[in-house]
C-alpha cells in the first residue's frame, strides 16, 4: 500500500518504468464506565483511596481500522492472497507524529492480513541525507513494534534506472530541459490557471538529448543547469502530467552509490499520505495526511529551534518528533491508540495538542503505577511523635490494578509535603494544611494539624512546618479530614526521600496555529513552556518501579530485560545492550501532580524527571 501522489515510486519498481518505456509511444496523455461509590471506612479509620483522574475504559481494538471503514473497503477493492504494502520514508530527518499515522497503517495492515510490509528508504537527496536519519528511522518503526520484512533503498536500482532513462529518450519520451525553474513554472500556468505552453528544448533532437543527458553523469552540467524531463501531456488537467523532471544534477555525492556528478533520479516525496485521486494511470491508494495543531513539524523549522538553542534537540520533550514523543515518555501503544481512534479517510486530518494527550492520558490511566512525588518540598516535623518513631506503609502500585503488586513506605517524625499545600492564613474554601487545621497524608491512618511554622524572614519562604499526630485517645472519636495529600518521609534507613529534578513541560508555542503568528513562528513562542523544579522528592517506591520497567511492556518495548538496579536504586544496567529498557520506560503517575518518566540526563547521583501529561483536570483541585 502506498501514500504517494505521482507516479514517483518506479525507482524502486524498475520492471513499472520498463512498462512505461514500452507503453509511451501508446500512452495518452465508548463512554468510559462509572466508578463504584465507595464504602464507608471501617474503624480504626484508614484514609479515603486516592481518586483516579481517569476512569478506565475498556482499551480499543488496535486493529478496529482494518476491520471497517477506508481501510477495509480498499482490501475489499482488490482482495489478493498475500497483502505486501511499503513504507516510504525520506532519510533526511527524523520522523515525526505525523509519519506514525502511515507507519501504523502500513505495516499494521500488512499484519493483519498476514503479509510484509517493505521499508522502503527514499535516498534521492544526499545533499540532505545522513546515516543518524536512517538509524532514527529504523529504530522508531521498532519502538512502535514493527519489522519490517525487508529494507530497501532507491538507490538499489540507480544503474538500471538510468539505463532505462536512455531508453526512454532514445524513444522520444524524454528530453533534456535548460530553463529555469521560474520558466518551468510559467510553462505550467504559475499555478494560477494561466494556459500553458511546451517547453522550447521539448522538440529537440532524439540524439541531441542523449548526448546531453551524458554529459549530465559525466559532470558537465552544474545543479540547475540541466535536468530530465518526461514527455506526457502539458494539456491535461491533471498536473501529474505536465513534463515532470525524471533526473537532475546534484553537487553532492551519493553514499551509497558512485555516480559520477551526483545524477540522481528525482523521485517525488512520497510520504505525504496522499494520491489516490491525482494519479490517473497508475493505480494506487492514499489516504489523508494526520497533521496537529499548536506545534510545528517542518524540518526546516524545528532545525531552526535547535540551531538557535531554543530546544535542546531533536529529541527535546517538548517537540512532536517521534524521538521526543519517546524521551518524553510517551508510550509507543499510546501513539497507535491515538492513530486508531482517529480512523482513516482520504481527508486532511487537523488534531489540536489536548485531543492526543487525551488518549496518552488515557492509556497511562491503565498501565503505570502511582507513586508520591513532591515537586517543591518543606519539611513538616510531627513533635509529639518520638525521633525514632518508624511505621512501615504498605501502598498500592495502582487502586483499580491489584496485579501491580503492593510496596512499603517509611512513615516518621519528618515528612515533606508540597509547598502549595500549606498557607500561612487559613480561609473557609481551603481544606489543606494551615495553622490549625488538619489535612490527612495518603494512607497514613491519623491526620496530622499545623501548630506553627518557621519562615525565611530575608525571602519570607516557609522553611518548615510543626504539627501533631492527631490519634485519637483509646475510645475517643476519629474526625476525618477533608481531604488528603501526598508526602515523603525522611528515613535513613529506607534511604528516604530520593531527590530528583522534575521539568514540567507546557506547549512550546502561544497559539494553535504558530505560522500565522505576526513575524512568524518564532514570535509565537511560549516563555513558559518548561518549568524545573531541582530538588524534588519520590518516595521509595521508585526503587522497585525502575526494577520493574518497561510500563507497560507493550509494542516495541516488549521482551526487554528489566533494569538491574541494587535495593538503594542504583542502576546497574548497560545502557548500551540491545535489550535494555530506556529510561523513558520508567513510567508512573505522580499523585495528584501529573505522568512522569525518567530522561536520559540521569545520573547516579540523581534523577531527572519528564512530565508526560498532566492529570485530567479537576474543578476541585484548587482547594
């Protein structure tokens, strides 16, 4: 199956241009289910479950696309035993979103119906090309969890493709072209309906435009001084005909191949979803290109960003390359769920930002654990517990999950809570932590309320908090607190709490449409689209989540070896062997902040957190 819009594709078919040869002479111009309500808690008290942002809903069928609609009436057009579809991609940057719309549907229908799909590299333009290209390339197809069943290249039929070339000039089917590009287009009406007119090398002799076809390979002719032209037919509607360009000078060299000047045969992008309707003669499926919104995806623009250090790379989380959407944390299964949902049709498909973070968010819901981290820490130090006081919490990994396995938190005199879930002056619509109030710390039997605080009078930060452990006296009553918060206990013994870097990342640009922005994109950028909070606290629990990753093992991730990390975190793992989950598949959802994973910029000495997305928003969580 092909997503192209020309007839551009027979430099990896030689036998299609051979019949083209031979024909010239001929040819004529669901809704997510309701959480059970919660039973009330036995005594002695045990805090309320922590609420999901999500409720799970049952997972789609990740083959629904090939089972009905575009997808299933184009098998149902031509049923053969043995489906064989390609992917065609250029090697001359790094696939982004867009691009996993027709990774999916080609290799995935070609799964489905028990056939191969071919990776076909589109290696036309070396002056572009660079061997990270092809390697990034590979390498998503496999993080989405394909194979392709065989890689092949353009570049593979160069010598028969120009030996076709002069056969095809020989039958007055081709002639060498010196005008320039601005001639070429009034030639085609400018792109403005203006009529049109064969170009003055068109009637040329046969012999004439053989020789100077040679003297393009043998490096006569500069870049633009000379190119191939097809003849078909300036008067059909169809702009697929109008002399398209076969061949070019390049001043660049090929790494594959050793032809001399760089004559390259000018193969017409083919990745762009679309060429069902354009292409007359030649017979082919297409489908629309899947496009978001609020972001670019230009080459040309992203490298931009990168070459002005506006975002760390190609990779940085806060850009839809696919290597981003990896480092940031995105699962692969979470990308094809969102392809899936969407469909297939031969329409451009507009999605804003929120629609496919709606889905990641989703898919997370059903398949990370839930840890406690605190963003921006201040110690609370309980004064009527002992110094020695330790109780041992045994957590939940996932409330709706039970196969995720439980893990046990140290609970102890200091505990560190969020900075934003405590005030100095205590008001009626506040039900966190104040002076006089009690808040309850997640499973922690007891609530624990503010006495007093000490504050930085220089910067006027609080720097801690003093409470007491409210247990009630044996037959007293239990009053439960309103709400609850996530904390971190200090613990030697348990190496509590582990410290960590967290970047919250926003969108990169102001608008949904950062082009039509006044001077540009670049003026339509984001000043806070990353906030860094450096010295963070996770619980404990992180050990055994790092242990236990990938979350989930799905698609590409499958079959890797879990990390082999000591019982104090420290990762042990070759980085470097095949089989090693990346870091980015240390998945978990901060309770009551947002997703994480961890960046490839951890050390040793400490960890670095990506924010994936944030939890689904909640009217009362500014209280």
């Amino acid at each position: 199956m092909s997503n192209n819009s020309d007839i551009s594709d027979i430099s990896e078919r030689p036998k299609d241009m051979e019949k083209l040869v031979k024909a010239q002479k001929k040819t004529k111009a669901p809704k997510p289910a309701k959480e059970p309500k919660e039973q009330k808690e036995p005594k002695p008290p045990v805090p309320k479950k922590e609420k999901a942002p999500n409720v799970p809903v049952t997972p789609l069928d990740p083959n629904s696309m090939f089972k009905e609609g575009f997808l299933k009436a184009v098998y149902n057009e031509r049923p053969v035993e043995h489906v064989i579809t390609r992917f065609p991609p250029e090697p001359n940057g790094y696939l982004h979103i867009g691009h996993s719309k027709a990774i999916a549907i080609n290799f995935g229908f070609a799964r489905y119906y028990g056939g191969d799909c071919y990776l076909r590299f589109d290696d036309t333009n070396p002056a572009a090309e660079e061997e990270k290209y092809f390697i990034a390339i590979r390498e998503m197809i496999q993080w989405l969890g394909f194979k392709p069943f065989k890689i092949t290249y353009s570049s593979d039929n160069f010598q028969r493709l120009y030996e076709l070339a002069e056969e095809l000039i020989k039958r007055d089917g081709a002639y060498v072209c010196h005008c320039s590009d601005t001639e070429v287009k009034k030639q085609r009406g400018e792109g403005k309906g203006l009529p049109r007119y064969n170009c003055p090398h068109r009637d040329r002799p046969t012999e004439d435009s053989l020789i100077q076809f040679r003297a393009m390979r043998d490096g006569k002719y500069k870049p633009q001084e000379a190119v191939l032209r097809m003849k078909q037919n300036m008067e059909d509607g169809n702009p697929q005909m109008w002399d398209l360009t076969a061949y070019r000078v390049l001043d660049a060299t090929h790494h594959r191949t050793v032809l001399k000047a760089s004559l390259i045969p000018y193969v017409r992008p083919s990745s762009n979803c679309r060429g069902f309707h354009m292409n007359g003669f030649v017979t082919r499926w297409g489908y629309g290109r899947l496009n978001v919104t609020g972001t670019v995806l230009s080459k040309r623009k992203i490298a931009k960003l990168v070459g002005e250090s506006i975002v760390r790379g190609w990779d940085d989380p806060r850009l839809y390359t696919l290597v981003a959407l990896r480092r940031r944390g995105v699962p692969p299964g979470a990308i094809l769920s969102f392809v899936n949902e969407l469909g297939v049709s031969t329409a451009l498909t507009n999605i804003q930002l929120v629609r496919f973070e709606q889905t990641v968010r989703r898919y997370l819901e059903q398949t990370v654990p839930r840890l406690m981290l605190v963003l921006d820490p201040i110690p609370v130090v309980i004064d009527d517990l002992p110094e020695d006081y330790l109780e041992e919490i045994e957590l939940p990994f996932s409330p709706k999950d039970p196969a995720m396995g439980n893990h046990i938190v140290p609970f102890t005199k200091t505990v560190y809570i969020d900075r934003s879930d405590f005030r100095e002056v205590d008001s009626k619509d506040y039900f966190r932590l104040a002076p006089g109030k009690s808040v309850g710390l997640l499973k922690v039997p007891f609530p624990i309320k503010a006495t007093a605080f000490d504050k930085d009078e220089a910067t006027g930060e609080i720097t801690k908090v003093h409470a007491t452990y409210e247990k009630p006296e044996e037959g007293g009553a239990f009053k439960k607190p309103k709400t609850y918060i996530q904390w971190v206990a200090l613990s030697e013994k348990h190496k509590s709490p582990i410290k960590a870097e967290v970047r919250i990342f926003s969108s990169l640009f102001k608008s949904e449409n950062p082009d039509a922005a006044e001077g540009g994109f670049m003026n339509d950028l984001n000043p806070n689209s990353e906030e860094i909070y450096p010295n963070a606290f996770i619980e404990t629990g992180m050990n055994e989540v790092r242990r236990r990753a990938p979350w989930p093992e799905e698609e590409g991730e499958k079959g890797l070896s879990a990390k082999d990390t000591q019982d104090d975190g420290t990762d042990t793992t070759d980085p470097e062997h095949p089989s090693s989950p990346g870091l980015e598949t240390v998945r978990f959802q901060g309770l009551r902040v947002a997703y994480f994973s961890m960046d490839k910029d951890s050390t040793e000495d400490k960890i670095v957190l990506n924010r994936i997305v944030s939890l689904k928003e909640d009217a009362g969580k500014g209280t």
